[in-house]
C-alpha cells in the first residue's frame, strides 16, 4: 500500500513537504490530479501516481502545466475536488488558462500548488509567484511548516468552494523538500464523478459574458479580503514595539532570532499565512502597536509593498523597511544567520557572530560541477554534432539534463530561455545571421512546448537543425512519462506517440532517426540533416540509462576497463567523450567499474583499442 494511503488518524510519521501537500488533499478528499513534473513540486506528483494505481483517484501528468490546469479545471467544473501541481516557470504556461477561469469560477475546489525556487536550484528563475494573485485577482495561501502545509491543504478546498474560485497554494523550495512530524487525519470517501450544468452566460468567455464576470470577480476579492483578515492563518504573536512580518519558512527564521536574542517582550509578529488579497485590517492593527517594522520575506517586496499601502491607506506613520542595501536582499534564500543578522541591524541590536569552523586543516574539495551521467546518450549526440559542427554553429539548448551540455568540453548550449524557446529561437538565429543553427529539445519537452514552433518553423521556411534528444523518460525531473513513452509495462492503459509520425505530420520533410551511442551513424545521420536546406530533425533515440534499470527484462551491460599496457594515454577517451566514470590516477586513465554502465560509446574513441569489457580479474 502507498504510504500516504494509511488510514490511521493521529499516528505520527516522517513527511517531506511534498508528501504532506499530497497527504492534505487526501485527507480533504481530492479525486483528481494532474500536474506536469517539475522541481521542487515533482514529488507530489509522484505520490498521486503511486496512489491512483491502488484507488480510484485519478491522476495524470498532462503535456504541459496549461493542459494540467485546464484538466483539473474541467472536473473542477463538474464539481470535483481537483488539484495541479508544478514550479513556479510552469505557472507561466498555466497562467494563460488560470487568468480566465478566475473570471468564470468553478463548482467543486480546486488547488493549483505553485513551487518558487529561491536561489535557483533547478530553475532558470526565481520569480516570484505570488505577483500571480494580483493578476487574477484570486486567493493564495503559503505554509511556513511541513506539518502546516497538509493541514493548509485542507483549508484551501474548503475556501476554494466558499468562494467557488481556484486557490493557489504557494510553496518555496525548504517547505517542498524539507522533512518532518506530521501527524495523520482522516481519509474521506472520495466523489470521483460529477454533473456538468450547463450556463453558457457564466463559462463562455466571450466580451460581453467577460465584462459581467469581471464585476464578479472583484465582488468576490472583497468577500477574500473580508476571509483574509479574519483567517487563523495570519496570527500575531508577542506585544513588544519592534515589529516584524513574515511570510512562509521566513517565519521559523524569524521565531528562532527572537528566541536567541532573549527579548521576546521587545517584539510582536505578525505572520502572514493567506497572503492574498492581504489582510489590510489585521496588517493595521499589527502595525498601530509598533515603532518601526521590519517585513521579513524571500524574493520580491510583495508583502513589503502591501505593508506600505496599508499605512498609507489608513494614515499610518511609522517606519517600514524590508528589502534595501543592508537589509534584506530580492536575491537568493534566506537562512537563519541572515535573517539573525538583518533584525540585529534593524532594531540596532549587538551581534555576536557564530565563529566559523575552521577548516585550514583540510584538503580543498575538487570542485564537482554539474555533469551528464555515465551512459547518457546525450552525451554521445553532442560528441558527434560538435564532431561536425564545432564551433561554427548556433546551439539554442532548452530545458532538460541535456542543458549540462553546455559545460566544456562538449559546449553545447549558446541560448536558453524557456521550455521549447531552443527551437522558437533557432529560426532567428538563422535569419539573422545566416549561420547554421543546431537547436536540442528533450523528448517530453518536445511534447510540452516544441510542437508549436516546431510548426511554425516549417511554415515560415526557416532553415536549421533540430536535434530531439528522445531518451524516453522526463528525466531531469525524476523520471515522469510522457506522451512518447511506452508505460504498458505497469499495467497503465495509455497511448504512446511517435515522436517521428509527429515531426513529420508538421510538415518536416527531412526526418532521420539514429542510435547516438554508435557514433558512426550517428555522424553519417549529423551530415545528413547538416547539408538540408530547411528544417531538418534529427532523433537522437537512447533509453537514458537511470530509467533503464527499472524496465522490464533488465540486463546490467558488462563494465569497461582500459588494459594499461596497451593505453598510450593519448587520452581522447577523457578529452571528447569526459564520461564521469573516468578517472586519473599516476596521470594515467581507468574507469570506475561501479559508474561504467557498459555503453560502449568510448570504445570508439580510443585509437589503440585499450578500452575492453571488464573481467573480474581486472579488478586487482
């Protein structure tokens, strides 16, 4: 049975954040789930696909965040309890379909979990998402705790069909992937179908339809606001004149501050939990008590500016200060020394600093960038493109393991923006330079956002090579399917769809598909597609080695070795193919027989053949 399916109210177990938010819709009854997979959210995801294998939830991972949300809102619509789930970039994709179903409401509740990565771990930005409340005008909600975002879970349903409105759990990157005690309630019977009635007046969004729900709309944001500022998810601690507003983990940084600075009689909290519409009354009652307030919250002054407007609003003098040279900064996480420091300097408070530990006596760590596993096809596509092409070309690069390639020596990524912006861009690239322009895309990238200017490539006549990189997982994430995967071997009834029947029902006419890892056709297949006038597409088509071990009829491949006395370690192995399960020792080449996954690829390199299949014997 899946872990979070256990049925036993108040036991006490060890939740990542993600298992919480998951666990928080079940107990609040939700029966269906789609998301597109996506740090730091993916893990909710995950927990819905184990689960609806063994019930009758329904889950799906969509093509992208936009199909996922217009699917939970369509069974939203039938009075379902939905949710969908994905980081904050994908909230952009979702954003075009969220800003309109505003207007038209909903039936049942429906729970759109939007994770920001602050600092950037796995993501291109780190915007902020709560700036998505002012665009379309509905509720969000942002737990500063594992243990309070299962039980906030709940909370957003239950608000969500008071209002008859999505809401939008916001998560950070230490909420979703933090670890704790989380104490069990109680699953309900889920409501799996629905009625849809129909009302062409309310759920057609034509101009005249619009105007009227608009009116709603803001009618509604009052009814929030009236919620907001009397919600038990904004509370006030302490009655010191030193103020401070928090939101989110920014609040635990806060609490544990105070307590080190033994003065909780000198401050008050105020810690914001239904963050929008904020709650204007609560925020000047909170500020009416103080001499000057600091506003505590990562990214953007989001709450700084609301805290502002609110003095202004009601006439309020007092000092407000949050993001500013010497305080808080818009970059990057927070962390306790930090915000330690930040309030020390604030409220004029002496500082002693945590002395460093010392580590003169220590090696220096070798640096460990970002790298392509041992095995990955990918690595193979780039060795033989730059084979080719070298330099020359234009390489946009998209979203994916795959943007690994840019460090040396493989070098390929010029350009990256956005998931499907490597093929978007690539034809203005070409135009306006005349180069050649080689553009990656993933295999479930290229479902979520390449088709589209895939298309629009083929219209326009522009010329360059696409490079599908299709190694038949969505890897970066956690290995989620996608539409171009085969999932029969779990018993899952879904349609898997060619990727090439798909280039070439756009209208590509020049479509070749190859092994990467045998690198003379793959360099026979690079030459073709590179001398096509037009859009050519070359299918890179690999399993990735990782999702490899969990299928069906699995072989470990017998590891490599290089035979020493044969090597004269010209080293071509390390320069062009820079496996990570090669390693120098004595300035001389071996390979890691736990990394080696046995593709073979680096054979072809070495000009001696001094790379064999290892025997056991090799091992001494």
């Amino acid at each position: 049975m899946q872990h979070l399916l256990l049925d036993q109210p108040n036991k006490k177990i060890l939740m990542l954040g993600n298992e919480a938010i998951a666990r928080g819709a079940l107990e609040a009854g939700v029966a269906f789930v789609t998301a597109y997979p996506g740090t730091p959210s993916s893990e909710i995801a995950l927990q819905f696909f184990q689960i609806a294998q063994e019930s009758d939830l329904y889950f799906e991972y969509s093509a992208n965040e936009k199909v996922a949300l217009e699917m939970a809102a369509g069974a939203a619509m039938c009075g379902l309890r939905t949710m969908c789930t994905m980081k904050h970039v994908g909230m952009n994709v979702a954003s075009d379909a969220l800003l309109t179903l505003a207007y038209t409401g909903i039936i049942g509740g429906m729970v759109v979990v939007c994770a920001d990565d602050p600092f950037m771990f796995s993501s291109q930005n780190e915007q902020d998402s709560r700036y998505y409340g002012k665009l379309s005008g509905l509720s969000i909600l942002e737990p500063s705790s594992v243990a309070e975002a299962k039980e906030m879970v709940k909370y957003a349903f239950e608000l969500s069909e008071e209002l008859k409105e999505p809401v939008i759990l916001r998560t950070t990157t230490r909420i979703n992937h933090s670890s704790s005690v989380v104490s069990l309630g109680f699953l309900p019977e889920r409501k799996t179908k629905g009625a849809f009635v129909k009302d062409p007046s309310s759920y057609v969004c034509i101009p005249s339809v619009s105007r009227n729900l608009h009116r709603k709309l803001l009618a509604n944001y009052d009814k929030a606001l009236n919620i907001s500022n009397r919600s038990p998810w904004n509370t006030t601690e302490g009655n010191g004149k030193w103020g401070i507003i928090c939101n989110g983990v920014s609040y635990g940084y806060v609490s544990d501050a105070i307590t080190e600075f033994g003065l909780p009689g000198s401050f008050r909290v105020l810690r914001i939990g239904f963050s929008h519409p904020a709650p204007d009354e609560a925020i000047r009652g909170f500020i009416d008590g103080c001499e000057k307030v600091l506003v505590a919250e990562e990214g953007e002054p989001y709450l700084e500016e609301a805290v502002r407007n609110c003095a202004q609003k009601f006439g309020r003098q007092v000092e407000i200060q949050g993001k500013g040279t010497g305080l808080f900064s818009r970059l990057f996480e927070f962390d306790p020394a930090l915000v330690k420091q930040v309030i020390a300097k604030y409220f004029d408070l002496s500082l002693v600093p945590a002395l460093p530990i010392k580590t003169d006596d220590l090696p220096e760590a070798p640096p460990r960038p970002p790298n392509l596993c041992a095995g990955c096809p990918h690595r193979a596509t780039f060795v033989a493109v730059r084979e080719i092409f070298g330099d020359d070309a234009i390489y946009p690069t998209d979203i994916g393991c795959y943007t690994l390639g840019v460090l040396p020596p493989l070098k390929m990524g010029d350009f990256l923006i956005a998931m499907g912006a490597g093929v978007g861009s690539a034809g203005g690239f070409a135009r306006a330079t005349g180069r050649k322009v080689v553009a990656f895309i993933g295999d479930s990238t290229f479902f979520h956002s390449g088709l589209s200017p895939l298309a629009s490539a083929v219209y326009n006549n522009h010329d360059f090579t696409l490079v599908i990189l299709d190694n038949g997982t969505t890897a970066m994430t956690g290995h989620q399917p996608h539409p171009g995967v085969d999932v029969g071997y779990l018993g899952l009834p879904h349609t898997r769809l060619s990727i090439e029947q798909a280039v070439k029902g756009l209208g590509v006419s020049k479509v070749v598909t190859v092994n990467p890892l045998k690198h003379r056709k793959m360099i026979e297949a690079v030459r073709e597609v590179a001398d096509f006038k037009g859009v050519s597409v070359l299918i890179a088509q690999a399993p990735c080695p990782l999702q490899e071990r969990v299928l069906p009829n699995y072989r470990k491949k017998q590891p490599y070795h290089v035979v020493q006395d044969k090597c004269k370690n010209h080293r071509d192995c390390v320069t062009k193919v820079a496996c990570p399960s090669f390693y120098l020792r004595d300035e001389r080449v071996f390979i890691d027989p736990n990394r080696c996954e046995g593709c073979a690829f680096c054979v072809q390199f070495c000009p001696e053949n001094a790379i064999r299949p290892f025997k056991q014997e090799a091992r001494a």
